[in-house]
C-alpha cells in the first residue's frame, strides 16, 4: 500500500508524458515537412546561406551527393561499344587501348542511335546532321571519364582530344576533331559512307549515356 504510488503522482507523471510527446512530435514535424522539398537539406544539415545558391558544389561535403560509381560508367561505356558494327567496333577497342596506355581513362559514351535518338541531339545542337555514322553503328563517341567535357576538357586542343585524334587516325578511321566546320573531338568513325536504309532496320539498341 505504501509502495504504491498516490494516483495523484500517478496522473501528474502521465500529464508530464503526455506534455514531453506532444513536445517531442511537435519538434520532429517541421523538418519532416522541410525533407519533403527538392533540394531542401536533411534533417540536422548546416542551414543553407545565400552564398551557396550560386556555388552548390562548394557548400557542405556532407550534403553533396555521392559521386556516380565509377564502374557505372564503364559498364555503359560496355553497353555502348557493343551496339557498334564488328569491323569498326574492333578498331574503337583498339583505340581505347592506346589511350588506356597513355594513361587515360576513356569511355565509350555513345555508340549506334537510333534516329530519334539522333533528331534530339540535333535539336540540342549536339550534332550538325540527321544522317549520321551514329545510325548505322559506324561512329563512336569518346570522353576520359574523369574529365567529360568539363574543365581542361572544354578546350578542344586539351591532350585527351589529340591523342584520341592520333589513336583514331593510326586504326584507319576519322576523328571529327579534323573536320573544319563543326569541331566534335569526342567522335571517331568508319569510312565515309554510311548505309541508311540498313542503319534504319536494326531494332533500338540499349544506349548509354
Ligand atoms: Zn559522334
């Protein structure tokens, strides 16, 4: 009896509770509502400032994203190699290699296209023609993983572009670095022609990026 304690502490302890939850749920919502926005920061994230909405990259490591995985640009690198034609996709694998040698790291990033591929990279004015190597399986496009287009890679004179240009040329094939009016180092290719009724038959490859 006298161990038991008096409802009253009993009622006042549930009170208490009960004020301590509601406490407790009230804190926990705001954030879950501030989760919910695009690009709003975690819960417990350092508090945005004016200053990072021009430089994302440069605000908190922590709420950066993860870096994409390495092997996923390989593995489509992979995927896009093996939509080219045999002839030429030999030479592309040659032409890696000799880039690997050099210390690159190249990756195939686009191979056969279908032409509704190819009409959106006209319209974003990625490419010049309809009538592409990309069609018919007979072109390829190259980067150094780690560099893309960005930075140093910008420059079409940076060394990536001219030694894929060197590797290119020494299997026979032509680099659009060379060509006069539209300068795309990124592109190798085979032969100048390319059969369109044929590149039109082929169901849609799976693409990389
Ligand atoms: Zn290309």
């Amino acid at each position: 009896m006298s161990s038991k304690p008096p409802l009253k502490t009993l009622i006042a302890a549930l009170v208490a509770l009960s004020v301590l939850l509601g406490m407790v749920q009230a804190d926990a919502s705001p954030p879950k509502v501030r989760t919910l926005k695009r690009g709003a920061p975690a819960a417990g994230a350092r508090k945005p400032t004016p200053h990072d909405k021009t430089r994302p990259k440069a605000a908190s490591p922590r709420a950066a994203k993860p870096k994409p995985d390495p092997s996923r640009a390989v593995k489509a690198s992979q995927a896009a190699l093996a939509t080219l034609d045999e002839d030429f996709r030999a030479k592309v694998e040659r032409v890696l290699e000799a880039l690997e040698a050099k210390g690159w790291e190249p990756v195939v990033v686009s191979g056969r296209r279908t032409r509704e591929q190819q009409r959106k990279i006209l319209a974003a004015g990625r490419s010049r023609t309809l009538h592409s190597h990309h069609l018919c399986g007979r072109a390829a496009d190259i980067m150094d993983r780690r560099h893309g287009w960005k930075g140093l890679a910008s420059d079409p004179n940076f060394k990536f572009w001219t030694d894929l240009g060197a590797a290119a040329r020494a299997q026979g094939l032509v680099w659009g670095g060379d060509w006069r009016k539209f300068k795309d180092v990124p592109h190798i290719q085979l032969g100048p022609k390319c059969d369109l009724e044929v590149a039109a038959s082929p169901p849609p490859p799976a693409q990389g990026r």
